[in-house]
C-alpha cells in the first residue's frame, strides 16, 4: 500500500528521492452524509490511505469504496457499490494534488490551507480546490475537511424512483492523522 502510494507521489512530483521524510496515515477517516427530502444516509470508512511529502507540499489520498460503513440497511449497502459508485469497475476513490500555501509543516501550529488536486470519484476525475484545517503538533499532522460533491460531477446518476431518497449534493467529512515515516530508496 505504502509502496503504491509513493510511487504515485513520486510519479506527481516528478522527482525520484535517495532518501526523504514523509507523513503517512492509514487509518484516515473519510464520511458522507445524503440529505435528501425522504432519507439521510450516512456512511464512513476508518481505512483512508494517504501520503504526504512536506518539502514539496505534495498528496496522496485514497480509499477502498467497498470500506464503507453504516448505511441504514444491507440493501442500500448493496445499491451504493454495485449501482451507483460501482465499485468493482471503480474500486477506490483519490485525490492528488499540491497544498498551495507555502508553509513549513514542520513547525507547530494551526493552518487553514488550500489543496488542489485531482479528485477522482466512480472513474470521472475532477480538479477542485479542498479547503482543510491542519494542526501540526508534536510532529504529528491533523487534517480536518468539510466538502461538497456534486454526484452528476462524477456521473453518478440516481433513477428518478429513488431521487428524493438520494440527496445530489453530498457532504464529506474528512479526518486523517498522519505520522513520520523516514523511507530509504
């Protein structure tokens, strides 16, 4: 996992490395919510993945659609992998991209921060900007987010039948603390 992860990175960097210090979690956690007019569904997953180089202000950050928990029953479990997200044809969702500040994570305190990216839902990727809270403490990086994604974005289409029980706009919450991890190439 680490190994795909950093490859990837190194691929948007466009840089190979000797030796070089990165901040990875593997325990992330990333919810939604469907507020539509019938039903709310809430779902999460404690399984993101991502990487992050500090020099470069450079990210990585994915997770298994199939990881998804919650739901309000197995049936819409069932709907949103095999009908809507699809997830044996687009089995994990990611964002790559570059924070735009310019700032040094390695010192201790609260940033409000911008990430560019490529947000890659149901196979349609989409460049956005994701505002995030960081807390660097201790050597440890927190990300907090709160965003909205638009389902027709990512060609995710809801029958008409269901489409006041399946909101058009989806919140994500996104909670990940990442870690030093020294790698050696």
């Amino acid at each position: 996992m680490i190994i795909r992860l950093l490859v990837i990175l190194v691929i948007l960097t466009g840089n190979y490395f000797q030796s070089s210090d990165f901040y990875f979690t593997n325990s992330g956690k990333i919810s939604f919510r469907s507020e539509a007019q019938q039903e709310i569904i809430n779902a999460s997953s404690s399984r993101l993945t991502g990487i992050l180089d500090p020099s470069k202000r450079t990210f990585v950050f994915k997770v298994v659609i199939r990881t998804f928990e919650g739901f309000n029953s197995t049936l819409q479990l069932e709907h949103f992998n095999e009908k809507y997200l699809e997830s044996e044809k687009f089995p994990e969702a990611t964002f790559i991209g570059k924070i735009i500040e310019d700032l040094d994570l390695s010192i201790d305190g609260n940033y409000d921060i911008r990430a560019k990216g490529k947000l890659k839902i149901h196979g349609v990727e989409n460049e956005r900007i994701i505002r995030c809270k960081v807390q660097v403490k201790n050597g440890i990086i927190n990300i907090d987010s709160r965003f909205k994604i638009l389902l027709s974005d990512h060609n995710i289409k809801v029958p008409k039948v269901v489409h006041e029980k399946i909101a058009s706009e989806i919140i994500i919450d996104l909670n990940a603390e990442l870690r030093k991890k020294i790698i050696d190439n």
